[in-house]
C-alpha cells in the first residue's frame, strides 16, 4: 500500500495509490496524519483505516504532478510539530567519500583513520544488534521543522550564503507519536537531504551548519514491510539532458546499522516523544554527485529513483539571492 496527499480547492486530501496513473481519493478529513492518529488510537492496522474509507471513484495522477499540487505524504497540521532529522555512515560503502572529504592535510599513516571512519567502523562492528539488545549509536544530525520541507516537484533553495546544494538520496522513516509518548513507525518515503557539501568538507565541525537546508521527501508513502534490499537512481538533469546518473543501494542489506537500532537512538530521547508530534528521519546514503566532483547550478533538477517506493522524487534547484538579516536590539 502506497499512500500520498495532494491539494484539491486549497483543501489537504490524501489517496490511495491505485496504479502509475490513477489513484483513489480517501474519504478523511486531515489527510494521511489524520489517518495514523485513528489508526493508534484505535488500535487498528493503518491498512483497515484506509480501506473503509476508500472513494469509489479513480482520479487521474499525473494531473496532480503538473499542476503542482503534490505534497509530502504525511505532515503534521502545524509544521513547527515535525521535526526533520537524520543519520550518517549508515550505508556500507558510505565511509570512503566521508572518509576522504574529511581527512586531515597532515595525515601521512594509512593507519590513521579520520573521525568518521573511525564511526563507521563502531556501526559496522555494533550497529546491529541482537533483538532486545542496545547497539552503538550513529552519527545524528537536525535538519529543521516541517517548514523547511519542500513539496516533491517544488524547488529546493539554497540560502545567498550557501556554497553548495547538492542532493542526497536516501530513504526515509516517517512516525507519529502517539497520545502516550510512543513512536509509531507510518510507514517510508524515498528522500532528498539537501546539504552544503562545500561547507561540510572545509572543516567536519561544521557538519551541522551544512546540514540546517531544506529537503523534500514522497511523493508516496509505502505502508508495510520495507524490502531488505532496494535499488534505485539518483539522477541530475539540464534542460532537459543527463548532467549526472548513478545507482545507489539502500534497505537494511546494504546498511551497517539496522533501521531499529537508528530508531531507537532517535527516540531514546524523551523530547523526541512528545505526544502528536511528527518525525521524518533520514537514514543515509553512499552515493553523493559532489564525490564525482560534479557542482550543480541553479536550473539543475534532483531525480531520486526507487521504485519499490513509487514514483520518483523530483525538485529543481533555486538560489536565494537576498541575504540574511541581522539582529535588532529590543530597547529597555
């Protein structure tokens, strides 16, 4: 079951993914977050809470792609509500661009490891641990709220400060906390982390500030079991052309950590159980365009493939040009 929500009269509406053309409109006001709340407070599977409330009636899908009015798939009716958030070295074979983006000038030992390979070593050795059992934490970053997420087939900006804005195709874990402060897990999104890797790679420390961007994840929402092995396309285009297109591998298969072991070091917290909330996790990638030494410009657009999960992801690439403003003095 593939789930997405859409505008229709300026109205939030959510659907059933029927086939690559058409969908079937849910009858619910309040959209997919609507849905999941009925589904835990009730105790009932995500699926029958659909299923009752299917329209008869098919509407067409592609409509809803040209005319811009896609949105993610699930979010939180005051977007303050959702928290972005996500984690690295996740994925075998992530460490080495990390690794070298990373490492110091001075380093002359192969027998040195920079910090992050260093990490990714710690998930390979302990990040999947036998049920019931604790494994090591990863690497964890915040993005923003849910104002800083851009509907699939919107423009990503890159702030007048930024230095780069390049994509991250990664897969993405979508929960609601329930009224007594325990994550449910909706269901997964293919995403695009959006990042400043220029920043990044000048000084590591700065891995937060590269990290505070928008991002965008959907178009649907797969509700269910996740394949243990995913294969997809992260692709960046030009007026039309193939700028830049590689595969990329993700499911827990091809990661070091497993998905319950990243879930569990995110909501080990307690202020990230606050009942109603949203969480959109990020859980990492191995395949990066900027590791190819490719710089997008404004008028580039992301492509993100994973087709167990649907359509693709796709945003174009803006730049803003004003700056920032500063900070005023409230008078005594």
């Amino acid at each position: 079951m593939r789930l997405i929500q859409y505008l229709e009269n300026g109205q939030l509406c959510a659907a059933l993914v029927e086939s690559d053309d058409a969908v079937r409109p849910i009858r619910i006001d309040g959209g997919v977050y609507a849905l999941a709340r009925i589904a835990i407070d009730s105790g009932q599977t995500l699926s029958a809470v659909v299923e009752v409330r299917l329209d008869d009636e098919l509407i067409d899908y592609q409509p809803l792609i040209d005319e811009g009015r896609l949105l993610p798939p699930l979010t939180h009716p005051d977007p303050a509500h959702c928290l972005i958030t996500g984690t690295g070295l996740t994925h075998l074979g992530s460490a080495d661009t990390r690794s070298a983006m990373h490492a110091k000038a001075s380093q002359t030992e192969e027998s040195e490891l920079t910090d992050s390979m260093r990490m990714f070593k710690m998930g390979v050795e302990g990040g999947r641990p036998a049920e019931g059992e604790v494994g090591v934490q990863p690497e964890w970053f915040y993005k923003g709220d849910g104002n800083w997420v851009v509907p699939p087939e919107a423009a990503l900006t890159m702030p007048a400060f930024a230095e780069d804005g390049g994509e991250e195709p990664e897969l993405v874990g979508v929960y609601l906390v329930g009224a007594d402060g325990r994550p449910w897990r909706v269901g997964y999104a293919v995403g695009n982390e959006f990042s400043d890797h220029v920043v990044e790679r000048q000084n590591y420390l700065w891995l937060a500030h590269s990290k505070l961007r928008q991002c965008s994840y959907g178009p649907e929402l797969l509700i269910g079991e996740l394949p243990a092995h995913l294969e997809g396309t992260s692709r960046i285009t030009r007026n039309g052309e193939t700028r830049w297109e590689k595969p990329f591998l993700t499911g827990e298969d091809n990661m070091s950590h497993s998905i319950a072991n990243l879930e569990y070091h995110h909501f080990k917290y307690a202020g990230f159980r606050r009942p109603g909330d949203v969480h959109v996790h990020f859980f990492g990638t191995a395949t990066l365009s900027f590791a190819d030494h490719i710089r997008v410009e404004p008028g580039d657009r992301f492509e993100i493939e994973l087709p167990a999960l649907g359509r693709a992801l796709r945003n174009p690439l803006i730049k803003k040009e004003e700056a920032s403003t500063g900070v005023d003095i409230l008078a005594l």
